[in-house]
C-alpha cells in the first residue's frame, strides 16, 4: 500500500514537472511570435515613413 501510495507522489509530481516545462515552452513560444509580430510592425511602420517623407 504504501508503495502505491510512494509511486503515486512520484507519477504525479513528474507529471507535473513535465507540465510545467511544457507550458515554459509555450510562454517561449508565444513570446517568440510577438516579438517577430513587433518587428513586422515595426518595419511597416519604417516603410509607411520612408514613403510619406518622399512625397
């Protein structure tokens, strides 16, 4: 029984190790895509000002 109960503690703590690297990952992830998104921006924003400024 408490063998079971041991192993139990064990399943469930790396689960929720694996878990939370997962959801590291993703807050990564997600981050990576907005600074790409921010960039994108910023470079539209660069070119709209380039084309006023030569009319």
């Amino acid at each position: 029984m408490e063998l079971l109960m041991m192993g139990t503690i064990l399943g469930l703590g790396f689960l929720f190790l694996i878990g939370f690297e997962m959801n590291k990952k993703a807050k990564v992830k997600l981050a990576e895509i907005e600074l790409k998104r921010d960039q994108v921006a910023l470079e539209k924003k660069k070119l709209e000002l380039g084309l006023r400024s030569d009319t």
